[in-house]
C-alpha cells in the first residue's frame, strides 16, 4: 500500500512538473494578415499599428493608436460589444475590434481565456485511480469488495480485469490532462 501511495505521489508531482509554453510574443497569421501578440506587454501590432489590450476572464478593452476604446463581454446569454464614441476603425486604417479578439484568442494559451480545471482535476482523478487499478490490482480489488470477506482472495481473471481498467483510466487521465492544455 505504502508502495502504491508513493507511485500515486510521483506521477503527481511530475504532472505539478510539466509547463506550457511560456512564449510572451507570438506571430498569428489571420484571414492573410500577420498580427503579433505580445501577452507580457498586452500588445497585438498589425501594419505598423501597435492595439493595447486588458483583459480579464470573460471580458477585456481594445485601445486603439488614436485613444478610442473598444470592449467586450462574454456572458452565457452572448457577448457584449462596446465602443467609445470616436472608434471609427475604417477611418484611422485600424483593425476592428472583433478580428482583435479572434486574433488574442487564437493567440492566447488553451486555458488562458476560459480556465479548464475541471479537465486537469478529472485528469489526475483518472490517473491516480487508474495508477492504483494497473500497479497493484490485488490491493485495488481488496479497497473496493474484498473488504466484505474474510480471508478472500481475488481470481487471476478479475486480477486481469483490474489491471486492464487501470491502464485505461491511465490513457483516459493522460488524454484529459493533455486536453486541459
């Protein structure tokens, strides 16, 4: 048992251990225009044009070169659209404020726009009960029915069958901390 709870412990530390891509500036290429984004600076530069941009979960403002803002709002019934008084994107040779998001969020991490946790926490679920299932089936059998009995051994098919599931739920947990990214 002690064995099992330090395997569980070391795959979860070495998940704790895994990073993602940390690139504060990239180059996106949309519908046959090269923008880049800078997440450190909150930049996004397109033709010369330098667009400032904040953000929090769900909402954020565009300032655009001439001082004219542009904002938005996500919210379960749709989004929310803003802009001051003097935005006029045609007029100034700016982008509009709808290819920016589009541009920021194919730009952003997975996760960073929309936190994912309960994708990473399913995940890990998966991984340390799977872990438990393919290393010592025997002990997992014991945890969920053997309890019930008295000097009761499991068969060699059921031994199978634990280890079996447990190595999927492992492939399952790994898909799902990967799609959690």
């Amino acid at each position: 048992m002690r064995r099992m709870l330090c395997l569980a412990l070391i795959l979860l530390l070495s998940l704790c251990a895994c990073s993602s891509d940390d690139r504060t500036e990239q180059e996106i290429e949309y519908k046959g225009n090269l923008y880049t984004v800078n997440m450190e600076d909150g930049t996004i530069t397109s033709g010369g044009q330098v667009y400032h941009y904040e953000q929090s979960p769900g909402s954020g403002t565009f300032t655009y070169p001439d001082g004219s803002t542009c904002w938005w709002s996500q919210r379960d019934d749709g989004e929310l659209w803003g802009c001051s008084d003097d935005y006029d994107p045609e007029a100034g040779g700016y982008v509009d404020g709808y290819t920016l998001l589009d541009v920021l969020e194919e730009a952003a991490p997975r996760g960073t726009l929309a936190a994912n946790g309960s994708l990473l926490l399913a995940g890990v679920l998966f991984l340390v009960i799977g872990a438990l299932h393919a290393v010592s089936p025997t002990a997992a059998w014991e945890l969920s029915h053997g309890w019930r009995y008295k000097n009761a051994e499991p068969s060699d098919a059921v031994v199978a069958v634990y280890r079996i599931a447990g190595i999927a739920a492992c492939i399952i947990g790994v898909l799902l901390v990967l799609l959690a990214f």
